[in-house]
C-alpha cells in the first residue's frame, strides 16, 4: 500500500478516540515534530534518529492534510509538478542568456528562479483550482 495512503488511513481509523479537535493543533504538533527532527539535523552520527523524526515530521504532515481535506498525494504530485516546470523555465531564462547553470551561483540562479516562478504562476494557480473542482 502507498505510504501516503497508509497513514491517512492510520488517521481515519484511530480519529474517534486519538485525534486533534482542529487543524490548529494538529499545527501544533507539526511544530513540535519540526524541533525534534532540527535537533538531529546535523548529528550524522544519528542517522536512525534523523530517520524516525522525519517520518513523524511525514505523518503528522499528512494529518494537516487530513484535517484539512485535502490530498496529500495530489499536493505533492502537483508540488512536484511545479518544481519541475519552474526548473526547466529557468533553464530556458539561463540558455537564452547564453550562460551556463553549472557556472552559476546560488544567488544568481535565485534571481532566474524567481523570473521563472513569475512566469509559470498563472498556469499553477489554474492546474490548482482544477484539481480541487475534481476533488
């Protein structure tokens, strides 16, 4: 079974007796997860730690989504999604300025990151609100 799946199930099942009364707790446990997983983030000696915050970090994550109604697996797709089209715009930015991704530093691929983002907006904004009408 998909993960994601798994554990919007793990939340369905034991919401009767085991849950947040309100997305804003269910924040608030994020939060919490969050510190716990920073506390490990650099300790390269504690991987097992590093890996068992990160799926709390995961699972809580997916029960804002739950609470929230909202598909976890169709946000991260569409995330995804979003990542990958903004990335090649920018890289069509930087060829069309004749330069090269690799011989360029963070801050100026920030800048072409940014333009993309502009640039890809208004196709996201729509993808978005069709993807919720289906839903």
């Amino acid at each position: 079974m998909d993960e994601i799946k798994r554990a919007i199930k793990i939340g369905e099942k034991y919401r009767e007796h085991f849950d947040w009364s309100n997305v804003n707790e269910v924040w608030s446990k994020l939060d919490e997860e969050l510190e716990e997983l920073k506390e490990y983030l650099n300790d390269d000696q504690n991987r097992p730690h590093q890996l068992h915050e990160l799926g709390d970090v995961i699972l809580t994550l997916i029960q804002v989504a739950r609470h929230l109604k909202l598909d976890p697996q169709m946000a991260l797709k569409m995330a995804s999604d979003r990542f990958e089209n903004r990335y090649n715009s920018m890289s069509d930015f930087i060829l069309k300025d004749k330069k090269k991704i690799q011989d360029m530093s963070l801050d100026q691929l920030n800048h072409y990151w940014m333009k993309a983002k502009s640039v890809t907006k208004e196709h996201e904004e729509k993808a978005l609100i069709l993807a919720l009408e289906k839903t």
